[in-house]
C-alpha cells in the first residue's frame, strides 16, 4: 500500500517537473509570444509570466525592438541614363506579431528584400542632381513605399536613409567641373556688380564737379590706387579744390 502510493507521488512529481517547464513561459518586456494551439492561431502572450498547454500549445517568441537593417549596394541606372552604386539603412519594429508569424515566412528576409527592390525603383526614377541635392525627399520616398508594403505583414518602418552613392570617376570630374564654372560665374557677376556701382558713383561725382573725362579717369585711377598699400597719394592743388567742394555739396 506504501509502496504504491510513493510511486504514485514519485510519478506526479516527476510529470510535474518535466511539464511544468514546459507549461510555465516567461517573455520580457520587448518580446511577446506567439500561440498557436493545435495549429491554430490562439492569440499573443506577454510580457511577463503566462501558462500555456503543454503539447498542445506551441509559442513562438517575436522581439519587438528596433531593427537596424543594412540595404546592400545596387546598381542602379538613374532616370538621365548614368550608372550608380546606392545602399541605404532601414529601422523597422514588429507591430503586429502575429501577422508577422502569419502572413509571411520570414518577415526579415521579406522586408530586406522589399527594401531592395524599393530603392532601386526609386533612385532609378530620380535624375542624379536629386538623389544628391534632395536626399531628404528620397528618404521620404522609401520610406512612404516601403511602410505600405510592409505593413500587411504587422511591420512598420519607422526611417530609411540612403548611406552612400558611388559616382563613377569620370562623371566625378564632370560634376568638379560644374561646380568650377558656377563658382567663377558667381564671381564674375560679383565683380560685374561691383565695377557697375563704381561707375555709378564716378558718374555722380563728375556730376556733382561737373568735371571733364580726365577728371573722372583720375578719380578711377585714385581708386585703383588706394587698394594697394603703402602707396603715396600726391592731389594737384586744383584737384583738393574740387574734392572740398565736393565734400560741401553732400
């Protein structure tokens, strides 16, 4: 009588401690389990400590931090014909886990490969000036086409950022020329400005002497002058003359 009731103990406890295991789950406060219950979908567990059917039920863990996704480099040809290498990098966070377990197999290698693909219809559809000049409104782009493919799938993409774009060497030159010619265009309308003014004044001060064209082409050359240093002016007596009066006419 004894002996079959210790083995009766000795097999409850010893059932108790190969199921309880496996009965008792435990998700932290970033990760939510998956149900599935003879196959069916049973509903999302956690964070904390939670029962589930041993045999019967089987759980899936899905972390719900951040990703940081790595988009590799593709070549892509943009829309004025030149040949580029872009990568990017996408964050995205399960929204949803048990869509994420559900409608797709892998929702790793799935959002990888829609972010591919994704970047190499949108950077294939901008001009390169774009891609380089409006990098936010890119990113903004992938980030809006990206978002809506993934989020039957319970993921949501919370940035994309294009990283880097290689540029082949010869169109580097081209571009290093450009910027060339727009800097020394700046600055001959710069200095068309500035002689346009100094022509202007010139103009109001022979006004104002009512003074003859050697007049003026002296007060130029004065000008020129004064910008160098070191340098002695010498004034003819009547030239202080007509200065003072100019100074008395202001």
């Amino acid at each position: 009588m004894l002996t079959d009731l210790f083995f009766s103990w000795f097999g409850l406890i010893f059932i108790a401690f190969i199921i309880l295991p496996q009965a008792v789950k435990i998700c932290r406060e970033y990760e939510r389990g998956v149900i599935f219950r003879l196959g069916r979908f049973a509903g999302v567990r956690g964070p904390g400590l939670f029962l589930i059917i041993p045999v019967i039920d089987k759980m899936i863990k899905i972390d719900l931090r951040i990703v940081t996704l790595d988009v590799p480099s593709q070549d892509v040809i943009t829309r004025d014909n030149i040949s580029i290498s872009v990568d990017a990098v996408l964050y995205f966070k399960v929204a949803d886990p048990g869509r994420a377990i559900i409608e797709v197999e892998n929702y790793l290698m799935a959002t990888s490969q829609i972010s591919q693909t994704s970047l190499r219809g949108v950077v294939g559809a901008s001009d390169l000036d774009e891609l380089l000049a409006e990098r936010e409104k890119i990113n903004q782009k992938l980030h809006e086409i990206i978002d809506k493919a993934t989020d039957p799938w319970g993921i949501k993409v919370t940035g994309v950022e294009v990283k880097h774009v290689e540029i082949p060497e010869n169109m580097q030159r081209a571009i290093a020329k450009q910027a060339e010619a727009e800097r020394m265009k700046r600055a001959k309308i710069i200095l068309a400005d500035g002689e346009y003014l100094a022509a202007q004044k010139l103009k109001e001060a022979g006004d104002i002497l009512k003074a003859d064209p050697i007049v003026l082409r002296y007060l130029e050359t004065l000008t020129e002058a004064a910008k160098e240093k070191n340098t002695t002016i010498l004034f003819p007596v009547e030239m202080l003359g007509m200065l003072k009066k100019l100074q008395k006419s202001e």
